[in-house]
C-alpha cells in the first residue's frame, strides 16, 4: 500500500505520518529526513545538499527520484509506506506512478497565516528527528523526550526560506494533485492534532476498505 502525505509546509506532515506510521504499519519515508542525513555525513553530496535546503529551494528531480529508489528498495518499504515529502513535482509524481501504484493520497489543508505561525514555533531533534511545536511540546524545553537529543529550529524555518518554500509549494506542488484526483482526500489541518489525526485514520481505513 502506497500513501502520500501531501500538504504545505507547517500543515503536519511529519508529525501526522510519524503517528499514522506507529498505528497502521506503513513505514514513514521523509524525503526531508533521507536529505537532511545524507547532509548530517558531512559528503560531498551531502554539504550540496545542504545548501540547496537551507535557501529553502528544491533538490533536483533525477537525483531525489535516485534517493527515494534505494529507500524504497529496501526490506521494510514491503510493508508499505507513507510518503512524507515526495512527490514534490509533476516529473516526480510521474517517475513514481511508473513505478508503484499509488493508493490514497491524503491531503493537508491550511492556510499560509497558519502554517507560518506553526512553523515559526517548530522545534526539530538533531538525533532522531521527532518533530515538536505548540501542539506537541517537548516535556523538557531543548530536549527530545524519546532520545534526550539537541532540539533545534532548521535553517530552512527561517522566515525567508519558509516564504519560498511555500511559493514553491503552490507553483512545484499542488499541480501533483490533478494527478490523483480520484484519490484524494482531504483533510482540514488548520485544527488541533488530535482531531486531524483523527480525519487521517479515517482517510487510511476508507482507503484500505476501497482496496478490498
Ligand atoms: P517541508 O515539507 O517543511 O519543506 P521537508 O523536511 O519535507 O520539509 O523538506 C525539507 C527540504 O528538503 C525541502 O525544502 C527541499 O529542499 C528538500 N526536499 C524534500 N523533499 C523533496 C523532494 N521530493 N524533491 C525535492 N526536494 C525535496
């Protein structure tokens, strides 16, 4: 079973999939967080790569459609995945139709005041990634609860990076949509956690239904 995740920056993408993960067993691909490792090894790719997330711009389609292959490669992608992060692109979306059937596509709604809101209170662990923010605080500021690592806010939360993003959001992004029309389901994001998370459940098992 293939999901995706689909929805603008700050609408809780991560923190949705992390927890849709947990319950259903899909496993959780982020494209963000598959990036922000390569980058955390200091490669040559890696510090490329870097740079193209802190100015908050898109990392090219062959090399992202190189990236996601060896992830979805490996033994666990079996199980089924929700895709957080890709596709991002038209060209993306084809390259993955070529390759797996998409089964749901969950879209997240909100409007730009909010995310922007979100994002600027968005605190990430440097260890395992866990996202935190006003919905879901960590217990001890700075700290992560499941690992004890440095929390931090990413470059690419900035102000003027999350602007861009968000531009490239509606121009790179949302045309993806026309390709899944018949998938679609979308969900109000702009509401507390519980209640999204709720809706997205409920996507997932009409989803699962549909399938037979
Ligand atoms: P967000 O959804 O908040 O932008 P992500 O963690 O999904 O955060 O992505 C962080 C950055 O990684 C993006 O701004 C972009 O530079 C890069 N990235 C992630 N996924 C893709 C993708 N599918 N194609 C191109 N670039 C990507």
């Amino acid at each position: 079973m293939i999901v995706l995740l689909v929805g603008p920056q700050g609408a809780g993408k991560g923190t949705v999939a992390e927890r849709l993960s947990k319950e259903s067993g899909l496993v959780h691909i982020s494209t963000g967080d598959l990036l922000r490792a390569e980058a955390k090894s200091g490669s040559d790719l890696g510090k490329k790569l870097a740079a193209i997330m802190e100015a908050g711009g898109l990392v090219d389609d062959n090399l992202m459609l190189d990236i996601l292959e060896k992830r979805l490669a490996q033994p666990d992608a079996k199980m089924g995945v929700l895709l957080d992060g890709f596709p991002r692109t038209v060209p993306q979306a084809k390259a993955l139709n070529d390759r797996v059937i998409v089964d749901c596509v969950i879209q997240l709604t909100a409007p730009d005041e909010v995310v922007i809101a979100r994002i600027s209170n968005r605190w990430q662990c440097r260890n395992c990634g866990t996202i935190y923010g006003v919905d879901v605080p960590p217990k001890t500021a700075g700290i992560c609860d499941k690992c004890q690592g440095e929390l931090y806010q990413r470059k690419d939360d900035q102000p003027d990076a999350v602007k861009k993003r968000l531009a490239t959001y509606y121009k790179e992004t949302e045309p993806i949509l026309a390709l899944y029309t018949d998938l679609i389901k979308k969900v109000d994001a702009s509401r507390k956690l519980d209640v999204i998370l709720q809706d997205c459940r409920q996507a997932l098992a009409d989803c699962r239904n549909s399938d037979g």
